[in-house]
C-alpha cells in the first residue's frame, strides 16, 4: 500500500497538534526537509517542542515556526545563525536545552532503537550535567542522558520508493535518518519518488509513515564562500 500523500499539507494536516514535539532533520540549510516545515507552519499549531541541530536562520527553516511564535522549546546543539531565536530566549519567550552535538545524535539514534537513556562523558562536570545523575565507570565520570522519542519526525530524502525506503544525497544525509527512526510518526519529503535498489536504502520504510514529494525546489545556502576573482 503506496505511502504516498497528495501533499505536505495533507499530510502535516493528519497529524499536527498543539504540544507536540517534533524532530527535524537538516544541519543548517542543508537536508532540511522545506516542503513540510512551511506547511507545519501554516497547521498554524502552537506550544511545539522542536527538536534539531539548529534552529535554521531568520526566515528560513525552522526560523519561520519562530517568527510565527509557534515555538516554545527547542533542543539543539547550535542557534547562532538566527538572531529572532536569540531575542525570543533573552525575553524568556523560549526556553532552550543546548545539547552537545555528538548527544543530540546519539539521543535521538537511542530513541530510534528502543533505549531509554545512556551514559556518556560528554558534558560531565559542566552545566550540561545539572540535574542528571552521574555515575563513574573504569574512572571516567559520565552522566546520564535519556533517548528522544518524538510525537512527529520531520526529514528530506533524495529519493524515496512507495514503501516509504528513503536515499539521502551526500552530506543532507545528516541528521535526517536519526530522526526518521525517532518519531511515533515520521514523514517524508522526496525530490525523487522511483524505484530503490535494497543496496541504495538509507532508512527503511518500516520506519516512516508518511510521503509526499517535495513541493518547495529551491535549496538556500546558509553562508556562501568564494575566493575573489583572479585576472587571467
């Protein structure tokens, strides 16, 4: 039975909430899943706790929950490219967990297979560890981290088949499969929906409910850097 969905809207239409928290792939601009976050954002759903490496840039990605204040918790290892988060969080209008990137992914692998917490060194010793409690093995003091299990998983694959088997292209690849395996529900943005070799499968179908194609072509680059032009 084809997972196939007319559209992002239809799909996010399904499913969105209030309260929610949802997982989002990506690393900056690159391999974020476009199509599905500006049609999260027009659900008009609010109080969602997202999940990301980042949290976009102003009024691209993830930056556009935030400037329509539908945000009001964010998880991510990094946010200094998106000056509307930085005023919302020193108004005290969001309140943010930085999680170290290594964590972030490992959390939400953790999540993906069924594993409740984990104990890493990462953060040991540092306010990363407040509240979490420790324990030492072989010598090295680790704290306790607990797994990410998302009410929705938002990602952008290359290439998908009707079964929901998504292909990510080079470096979009990311964080997109941690976070298909970490949603209760996870859809899926394809460029590309065709036929998949078993060899070429990055994230099997098992793990995603939903599919639509990507409705929003252009890719935005978060910083472009060139080398000044060389007379001949």
């Amino acid at each position: 039975m084809s997972k196939l969905v007319d559209s992002a809207a239809k799909a996010l239409a399904a499913v969105a909430r209030d309260g929610m928290t949802v997982a989002v792939g990506g690393f900056g601009l690159s391999g974020i899943p476009t199509s599905l976050i500006t049609a999260l954002r027009d659900t008009g759903v609010k109080d969602l706790t997202i999940v990301s490496n980042n949290m976009g840039v102003d009024g691209k990605g993830l930056g556009l929950l935030l400037e329509n204040q539908q945000v009001s918790r964010v998880l991510a290892s990094y946010v200094g490219e998106n000056k509307l988060f930085a005023k919302q969080y020193l108004d005290g209008e969001l309140d943010v967990e930085f999680v170290p990137q290594g964590t972030l992914a490992e959390r939400l692998r953790a999540g993906g297979a069924g594993i409740p917490a984990f104990y890493t060194p990462t953060g040991a010793g540092t306010p990363v560890a407040e509240g979490k409690p420790e324990m030492q093995f072989d010598g090295v003091r680790t704290i306790l981290e607990r797994g990410i299990v998302a009410d929705l998983a938002l990602v952008r694959a290359h290439r998908a088949d009707l079964d929901g088997n998504l292909r990510f292209r080079l470096t979009a690849r990311n964080f997109n499969p941690l976070v298909a395996t970490a949603g209760r529900i996870t859809i899926a943005e394809a460029e590309e929906i065709t036929a998949l070799h078993p060899d070429d499968v990055h994230t099997p179908g098992i793990f995603v409910q939903h599919l639509v194609r990507t409705e929003i072509a252009e890719k935005d680059i978060e910083q472009r850097t060139v080398r000044p032009r060389v007379d001949a």
